[in-house]
C-alpha cells in the first residue's frame, strides 16, 4: 500500500493529486492486498463527452500524467507546434488537468503515432493561469510549417498538499474562444469572456482580441451600437472598468476613439476608430470601456418582414441566417445561395 484515506471534496476534479490522503497506512491494510482499492469505470472517454474549445488531454503516454499535449479547437482535436512553448505553458496544462505543475516537457514526440492538424502556440499563458490559452482565440487554420515531430509531449506531476488545485470539468470551459473575424465583439466580466452576456467589459477582435479606449468620444452613441451587434435593443449604462464591478480585463488596448455618426447603427464597423492608443489608456485597463444593454433581443422588437438575423453563432457577426416572414422567423434554403446573397445579407447587419 501507497495511499490510505484519500479524500476527494468534489467528484468532478480531474486528477487524484487534488485529493487528500495519508501515506500512513492502517494495520489492517498492511497485513491484506484484500483491501486494495478498485473501480470500474464507464467506457466514455472525458474528452469525447462535450469537449470545449480549449481542452486539453495528453495522449499516447504510458500513464495519465504523460504523453503529446492536444488542444480542441474548431471543432476537431490538434497538436501544438513546440516553437515559443515554454515552463508557463507546460504548468498551466497540468495545472488545467489537475496537477500541481509540470515535471519535464519535450519540443520532439516521443509519443505520437497519430497524423492530426497542428495549432499554432497563440494560445500562450502566463505563470498565475490554470486554463490554456485562457482569453484568447483558436487559431483559424493549422500550421504548415511545423512537423509532427516537433509537436510537445509532457509529464505532469503532484507536489504537495499547499499547491492543489480545485480545477473540476467546467472551470476552463468558455475561456477559450473559437475563430473569429475583424470587428467581432464579446463582453467580459473578470477576465472571463461570454456570448450571452449582456453586460461587461467590451472586447474586440482586430489582429487579436483586445479593448476599446473609453475616451471623450464613448458615450451613448457608440454603447447603443455595441448593445446593437449583440444583439440588443440599446444601452441602459455605460462606463469605463475603473468605475464598475466587472473586473479587470488585462488585453491591451485595440482601439481608441470609437465614433458612431448614428445611434442607430447596427455594428461598430460602420463607426470610425484610431488604432493609435491614447497615453492613459496604454497605461491602464481601468480606461477599458464598458456597457450595459437592455436584456430584450433587438429581433424581438418589432420584427419586420424581410428583417435577418444570424443565430447559434458563438459571436455577434457569425451563426445560421434566419429572416423574418410571414409573422415568423425562418432559416433559408442552402440551394442557390451565393457570395452576392451573403454580401447583401452582412451590409443588411
């Protein structure tokens, strides 16, 4: 006998070395293997169970705490390439797993046999994370210059009671998000970006998601726009980080001086911008612009015929067309439907 009088405070953790136990084993114990622990598990693999864009498993190793490190991205399982994968990388996996941190991690698998698309390392993470690439977004497409032979294998290990981690199935789900197009918004709140939010810390895609300045130019115009691509009928507040609740968003700036020439705008690309960021916003996320929208969905405001909207998508400018006829909302048929019907529909957003 290892262990005795392991103790789990939650079933959904993820690892054994989030448990506690005793190396002190009982007499009775000692003197019988009658004692040994067993389990019989269900046949579904954790991984092919709702998997998120963003989680991790290790595949391939001899035991559970080793092997090639794949992320799920777009919808399909991928290595990452080993260029710029480092210390912080390979401990916030483990840590995601539910280890304390990483024991070794190697630039060349010594354990893939499988052909699979390889990610991009843009996912990177600092010492304080316990989610991958928590914040950022799944790269569009694999890379083509990085062989499978320099994908990353690592070993995970368990240190001691004071470094255990409290990581279940659900903590890193949504922290990671999918691919996505210039102009994309999603709101935050501590750090923690969300689709069905409707009040937070604007986020938006341009070269990588980043914040919008709140300068002289943010008022309710431009939150009205904002509320608008989210789907919402206007803004009930808007303000700046330093002066809510919502905690602090650590991306850089990406744009400043946002201004909307209409309210009535349905998206913050018909509004002029600067990607030169003012002194005090480049020194302070306390500058990052924030909004609270009215919780009634702009389609459900006096819809009218012809009306479109995209839905089941993870961001604002994305998800299946549904139109609106009849008194009722209705997808379109796929056949016919080309790049001058998706145009015309994007301009009508």
């Amino acid at each position: 006998m290892k262990w005795n009088d392991v103790n789990c405070a939650s079933s959904s953790y993820l690892s054994i070395a989030q448990c506690t136990y005793s190396t002190y084993i009982d007499s009775g114990c000692v003197n019988s293997n009658s004692y040994d622990a067993t389990v019989y598990c269900y046949t579904t693999r954790i991984w092919n169970s709702n998997p998120y864009a963003g989680m991790v498993r290790l595949q391939d190793g001899d035991y559970s705490n080793e092997g090639h490190v794949e992320v799920y991205c777009n919808g399909q399982w991928g290595m990452i390439c080993s260029d710029g994968f480092d210390s912080n990388n390979a401990n916030t996996i483990c840590k995601q797993l539910g280890y304390d941190s990483y024991d070794k991690f190697n630039h060349t698998s010594i354990f893939n046999n499988t052909i699979q698309p390889i990610w991009n390392t843009n996912m990177y993470s600092t010492a304080s994370h316990r989610c991958f690439g928590s914040g950022n977004t799944c790269p569009s497409a694999s890379v083509t210059n990085c062989s499978q032979l320099n994908d990353v294998t690592l070993t995970c290990r368990d240190i001691s009671s004071s470094s255990r981690q409290t990581v279940t199935q659900s903590t890193c789900s949504g922290l990671i998000l999918n691919s996505v197009s210039k102009g994309a918004l999603v709101l935050t709140r501590d750090n923690v970006p969300s689709p069905s939010y409707y009040y937070g810390t604007i986020r938006v895609y341009y070269n990588g998601w980043g914040n919008i300045c709140d300068d002289y130019y943010y008022s309710y115009t431009e939150a009205n726009v904002i509320c608008h691509q989210l789907g919402y009928t206007g803004a009930s507040s808007y303000s700046r980080a330093g002066l809510t609740s919502y905690g602090t968003d650590y991306l850089s700036m990406k744009w400043d001086d946002v201004n909307c020439v209409s309210s009535s705008y349905l998206s913050i690309a018909q509004c002029s911008y600067s990607t030169y960021i003012d002194s005090g916003c480049v020194n302070s996320n306390s500058y990052d612009a924030t909004v609270y929208c009215y919780v009634t969905r702009i389609w459900n405001s006096n819809p009218y015929a012809g009306m479109v909207r995209l839905q089941g998508g993870y961001y604002s400018n994305e998800g299946r067309v549904e139109v609106y006829c009849n008194g009722q909302w209705g997808t379109i048929c796929s056949t016919g439907f080309s790049t001058s019907d998706a145009n015309t529909i994007c301009r009508q957003l």
